[in-house]
C-alpha cells in the first residue's frame, strides 16, 4: 500500500512537448498508449498522488491534443513551449506559473513506469539534505542515449553530460541521470537564466544547471532509484514494446499477488483499466481490454478476448470466445468460439455455447443458445432453449427490428424467426420453421415445409479428371 503523501510546498513541472519524430506519428509522443493507457496519464497519475500544490504540463507539438485528452483537472495549468529549444527552455516557460512554493519536481511525460514511491524518496532525501538540486540517478544495464553523471575525485557529482557532447571515457560510465530533478524554486529560474546553447544540438539543456549551481557554491545531490527501468523513456516504437513490456509484467504480477491466477503469463495481456476478483483464472493467450471488469471465481480462456466487458462471478469463458461491451451473468457459460457484441445483456446461469452470436439482445436466467445461432435485437424469457442454426432476422436492409421470447420457449434447429415478432411463453417452435408471425403460448407452432419425394434415377455429378 502507497503512504498517504502531501507536498503542499510543491509544484511539479510535467516536460510533454516533443514531437517524437521517431515515432513516426501524427499523435504527440506523450498520448501512444502503454497498455491502453497513454504514457502521460501514467505520469499524471502518479505525481498527483504526491498530492502537490499543482502541477505545470509543458506542450508544445499538437498542444491542443494533450490538452483535449487530458482536460482541465483543477490543480493543472497548462504551459505552451512554441519552440522546441531543449529541457532548460522548456522548464524555463513555467517561470510564471510556478510561484509561492519551496521546491519544483521536474518529470518527464514518457516515462509512464515511474512510481510514486521513488518520487517521494527523492523529495524527502533532497530536503533532508537541504540541497538546492538533487538528480535522481541509474545505472541501468544499457546506458546508451542517457546523459552521464559526472563525479570529481571525492565522489561528488560535477557535471551531467549528455552523450552526444561526452567524450569516449565519459561514455564508459554506467551512472546516468534519469531526467528527473527536485529544486529549489528560489534558485531554479535564476540558474536557467544561465543556461547556454553551446552543445551538438544548439539547445539549452536542463542538466546544465548542475555546474552552474556548483559554481554558485550551492548543494547539489543525488538520490539513486532502485529500479533503472523506472526511468526508460519512450522515443520510437521499439521502446514503446520495452516499456509495454515491463509494465505487463507488473501489472501481472499485482494481480497474481491480489488472488488471481495467470497461466503462462507471458502469452497475457492485461490492460491497465481492468479489474479482476479473487480465485479468477486467466488461461494462456487471453486478452483483456479497456475497462473489462471481473468478477471473483471466473475462469477465462485460453485465448479468449474481452473488451469493455462485464463479469460476474463464477462465469466460465471457454476458448477463443470473444466478449466486446457485452454484461455477463453469474455463473453464466460462454463458448467456445462465442461471440458477444455489444448490448448483449446474459442474465444467470445462460448457456452461449460454440458459434453462437449475441447482439444487442437480453438473454434472461437459465437460457440456452448452445449452437451456431445468431441472435440479435432481441429479449429473450427465462429457461428458454434455443436450436442450432437459429437466427433472428432482425435487419431488413433499412431499419433493425426487434424479437421479443416469453418464458421456457423451446425453439426448434433451423429455425428462422422474421422480425418483429413475438413468441409467447412456454410455446414449441418446430425445427426448420420460418416465422413471420407472433407465436401463441404454449403448444406446437410449425411452419409450412415443402414436401418431401425422392427422385430415384438421379445420380450425383462426377468430377471432370
């Protein structure tokens, strides 16, 4: 469980300008989805769980997407970078909006992996050690693209180089910065007033203000995360399946620790809005998407596909069904190869068995469309029974059309029922039966069938060799 945490004296400053031109993409970088979620709401989430004064969002490319995706949270205010001149430029625009507070905490919108934990550890030791900037710091096994964290010979940090300006013994070093700072507020906007753009790139880099504070004899630290993958930012497609990656397996491993259990979690994808009760099981090869919802005992898969759906308890999900906006029953059985769309409503103990469509339609307790049906725009009674092969014919080319079944129906295989039409309770529909009109309750219904002969001299034609 995450501490109760409050920063009151704290402003947070969120850089989410870039383009990403490696991304290859019309979309800003920040808003490419990390387990169907986008990499900036990760982000969001996590720093306003510090609970801080506000927090400042730099865009800058396709500004008015992020903020039409973000919208307008009442502690968040907005900061428009028109040029894309470097970190230190980018945190220098919020000069005007971050006022009255002790210290800036400066994140990164692409680095939806950051925790919360590891945020308030570099807050709390950069106050504890009354520094004016304090680096958070990795070593991870790669350290290609990072700037390295430069010490002098009494291990004190002197400098931050990026890689494109480091020299090839500065390169060997495995300590990097993470990007993320806490600083003084009454030092950071005078240092960046220092800041340069004498690099490879022409930019004015935000980790130049390390020297610049050495210099001015203030305190700078570092604080070292336990955990470098928290800090690997996104800048193309490949990085994005890294970092999905990563957060599929924590995402896993939270609900494997919270009662459920996942086989070969490897081959499972779990969306980050999905919720899953106790004793469920996720079999090899199951999708589950958007804002699915789990009840407790549920068995789902192998290789069944959930998005937007609902689950009571103790629902069996047999292989490769896929279940899309559909609500499902308790104790309810869907499968294999089913197929509910949305507005499918399955109340208690319904069977959907193999090859069976459900569209739009309530399927009330104890029914049973077991067999390579199509049922749709329909409301369907309890303890009904329906045969293979049937389907409600719902759409007339123009307009959809309702179906409306009474209570223990026993619908006959081969059955097509013409909409709208009504069937009454407890009625018997014979199998092959094409029904244009309301059905009586009770009794045998049956349709005309064209009569049966035999054409004895008919041979079946040969296939030319």
């Amino acid at each position: 469980m995450v501490q109760q945490l409050h920063y009151p004296d704290l402003q947070v400053c969120v850089l989410a300008a870039g383009k990403g031109k490696r991304m290859h993409s019309s979309k800003p970088k920040v808003l490419h989805p990390v387990l169907g979620r986008a990499m900036i709401d990760y982000l969001l989430h996590t720093v306003e769980t510090l609970r801080p004064k506000s927090i400042a969002v730099v865009t800058g490319h396709a500004s008015e997407m992020v903020q039409e995706h973000v919208g307008q949270p009442k502690n968040l205010e907005w900061v428009i970078q028109d040029k894309q001149l470097g970190t230190g430029h980018a945190v220098n625009q919020c000069e005007d909006v971050i006022r009255d507070v002790r210290d800036v905490l400066i994140v990164c919108g692409d680095t939806p992996l950051l925790r919360t934990e590891t945020l308030s550890k570099l807050i709390d030791e950069h106050r504890s050690r009354d520094a004016v900037v304090t680096v958070l710091t990795a070593e991870p096994e790669d350290p290609h693209g990072y700037g390295r964290i430069i010490r002098d010979e009494n291990g004190r940090v002197s400098a931050i180089v990026e890689e494109k300006d480091a020299d090839e013994r500065q390169r060997s070093l495995s300590e990097v910065s993470s990007g993320i700072y806490c600083v003084r507020h009454e030092a950071l906007f005078d240092l960046l007033h220092k800041v340069g753009n004498s690099n490879a790139q022409g930019e004015y880099y935000l980790p130049d203000i390390v020297p610049l504070a050495l210099q001015d004899g203030k305190t700078v630290e570092t604080v070292a995360m336990q955990d470098a993958s928290e800090m690997f930012g996104v800048n193309n497609r490949v990085q994005l399946a890294e970092v999905e990656s990563l957060m599929q397996q924590r995402v896993i491993h939270d609900w494997q620790m919270n009662g459920v259990t996942i086989e070969k979690p490897e081959s499972v994808r779990i969306e980050a809005g999905v919720s899953i009760g106790i004793d469920t099981v996720i079999q090899a090869g199951c999708y589950l998407i958007g804002s699915t919802r789990i009840g407790d005992e549920c068995r789902i898969g192998p290789n069944a596909v959930l998005v937007d759906a609902r689950l009571d308890d103790r629902v069996n999900v047999f292989a490769f069904s896929h279940i899309h906006g559909a609500n499902v029953g308790s104790e309810a059985k869907v499968g294999p190869f089913a197929r509910l769309r949305p507005g499918a409503e399955l109340d208690e103990e319904v069977h959907i068995g193999n090859f069976v469509e459900i569209k739009n339609s309530v399927i009330s307790r104890g029914s049973k469309i077991n067999h390579l049906s199509y049922v749709g725009d329909t409301e369907m009674g309890s303890g009904c029974n329906i045969g293979a092969g049937t389907i409600t014919c719902n759409y007339d080319g123009a307009n959809k059309h309702k179906t409306t079944i009474g209570d223990r129906v026993f619908v006959g295989s081969d059955t097509k029922l013409i909409a709208p039409v009504d069937v009454g309770s407890d009625s018997t529909i014979g199998a092959g039966s094409i029904i244009t009109k309301s059905v009586k309750e009770g009794g045998l219904t049956l349709s005309a069938r064209p009569v049966q002969r035999h054409v004895a001299d008919w041979q079946r034609p040969k296939k030319k060799i």
